[in-house]
C-alpha cells in the first residue's frame, strides 16, 4: 500500500451516504451507510431517519394502494410502485 493510498474510512462513508440523502436518493444513501466499516456499531442519524422516511413513505403509498389499487400509480413515477411491489 503506497503513501498515498487509503481505504474509506466510516466518515467518508457517512459523508457519501449524507450526500446523497440530501439529493432525495434515500435507498443509494443506506446502502452506503451499511457498506461502512464499523456501521452496525456506529448507528448514524442521517441513516436512522432515511429508514424512518422509507418506511413512512411505503405505509402511505401501500394505503393509496389498498385504497384505489395500482391505477393510481399509472401517472407517476415506477418508483413509487416498486417501493411497495414486494409488500403487495
């Protein structure tokens, strides 16, 4: 390993993985949280609270599902469908 070679340490980790959480790419954030070397030791907000908006947001979108069934997602984005695919 030369001088200037390093791993990603936990911060980078947590750096990348906040960055993309405050770009709206929720699911990309938390699996580079969870790619972080001591991650399951070392819980991070950032992480606690895309897994809590997941998770709300998947109840809310199963509602409209079990509600009005899967015309409602016609007109949107595929990604709010595959969020909740798996549930149904």
């Amino acid at each position: 390993m030369g001088l200037f070679n390093k791993s990603k340490s936990t911060d980078d980790y947590a750096n990348e993985g906040s960055k993309l959480f405050d770009d709206g790419k929720y699911a990309e954030a938390i699996e580079i949280w969870l790619e972080a070397p001591d991650s399951l030791e070392r819980p991070l907000n950032a992480r606690s609270e895309a897994v809590w908006f997941l998770t709300a947001v998947a109840e809310y979108l199963m509602r409209a599902y079990m509600i009005a069934g899967e015309e409602i997602f016609e007109d949107e984005d595929e990604k709010y469908f595959a969020l909740i695919k798996d549930l149904i």
